[in-house]
C-alpha cells in the first residue's frame, strides 16, 4: 500500500487528537508540557536513529513512503516521533481520568521494575557487541532509574497504562514489521538486536517504545511542576 507509513502515523494520531478537546478529557491543556516533552525525546532519539539509518542497523522501505527525507529520515519517520508519543500519552491520561484507581500497587510496581532493570543487565552482559540492544537496553536502564530517582509516583500508573498501551503497539509496530503486507515498512539487520520476535516486532522494540514514552511522560511532569509552583507565586 502506498504511503502506509504516512497513513499509519495519521491514523494512530487522529482519534487521540480529536478526543483531546473532549470536555471530561480537556487534553489539550498539557500540549506545552507534553509538546515539550516530545522535542527533548526526539533530541535524543532522531540523533540515534540517523545514526542507525546510516549505518543500516535499521532502515525503510521507499514503496511505503512519500520519498521526502530530512537528514537522512525519511518525513514519516519524524512524524512517528511526534504521532505516537502524542497518541500513547493521551491515551495514558484517558485511562487515568477515566479510571483513576487504574494503576499498580507498591509491590507489583516493584516487582514489575526489578523484573525490567534485572533483564536488561543480564542481556546486557552477554549481548552487549549488538548496537540496537546495546543502546536501547542502556538508555532504558538509565530513564527508568531516572524516574525512580526523580518522578517514582509516575511508576505505578505507567506501568499499568502501558499494559493497554501495548495493544495498539502490537498493531501499528507489527505492520511495521511485515504482519498483513507483503514487505517491511521498517527493516532491521538482526545481527545488532537479539534475533528475537514477537510476530514481526524485534523484543527490543518493547523497550525502545518503553524508554520512548516515560522520557516524554517525565519531562512532561517535571514542567508541569514547575509551572504549578509558578503559578503559585
């Protein structure tokens, strides 16, 4: 199909975007904090992927594209940054205001970060000569002993949100990956990740989507912070 980059990143951020303006929801009143956000993720992750692009640790399909690339990405690949953050946090706070005991308890929210942060370093040990699981596993260790450190309330209801969250990532990633098309969209060179699928999607796309979305959440809550204690002065 042609363009089903493009499509794919409007059709994850359509709905979302018009339910930002519903009145329960008012979504729109976190655009400058979650905007924010969104450009200091993509200052560290657009770096990461042009140098993955150009090293061909990843890389894209022209048929599914328009054929506009920026510094070596294609446009749709920005749009991914923007799109699916903006979709994937909305959602989040939806399942917050509409549900607000939806998130995990003390244990489990332990449980579940021990589980994270032990898997990855054990992986880390023995596959650490691969640059995709190299990278993305180091940055994922390092934003969540961040948020621990600086923002542990975020935790609970993250992880918990996240659980839905994986839902649509199955499906937007998964066509990404080759799931219904003929070809990938999005292409990986399996001797830099583990080799290791769920469907189509490398496992390591599970952390990368992880490590994505709380950097947005967290800066998002630390300038919301900070605008409520000027607010206050």
């Amino acid at each position: 199909m042609e363009y089903l980059y493009l499509w794919l990143n409007i059709g994850s951020f359509i709905i979302p975007f018009l339910f930002s303006f519903h009145p329960r929801l008012r979504f729109y009143r976190k655009w400058k904090q979650l905007f924010s956000g969104i450009l200091i993720m993509m200052a560290i992750f657009i770096p990461w992927d042009i140098f993955f692009t150009h090293y061909g640790i990843w890389g894209f399909n022209p048929d599914y594209l328009i054929g506009i690339d920026i510094l070596g990405l294609p446009l749709e690949e920005w749009l991914f940054f923007i799109c699916i953050p903006y979709a994937c946090i909305f959602t989040h706070y939806a399942l917050l205001e509409l549900f607000p005991r939806f998130y995990f308890g003390k244990y489990t929210t332990a449980t579940v970060y021990i589980t994270i942060v032990t898997t990855l370093i054990i992986l880390l040990w023995y596959y650490y000569d691969r640059w995709y699981t190299l990278v993305n596993f180091c940055f994922g260790l390092f934003i969540l002993a961040l948020v621990q450190s600086k923002r542990s309330q975020l935790l609970p209801s993250f992880f918990a949100t996240y659980t839905v969250i994986l839902i649509p990532f199955f499906i937007v990633n998964g066509i990404l990956t080759g799931t219904g098309i003929e070809e990938q969209v999005v292409w990986y060179n399996n001797a830099e990740n583990l080799g290791i699928r769920l469907k189509t999607i490398p496992v390591e796309d599970l952390i990368y989507n992880l490590g994505m979305l709380l950097t947005v959440l967290f800066i998002s809550d630390v300038i919301s912070e900070k605008k409520e204690e000027n607010n206050t002065h």
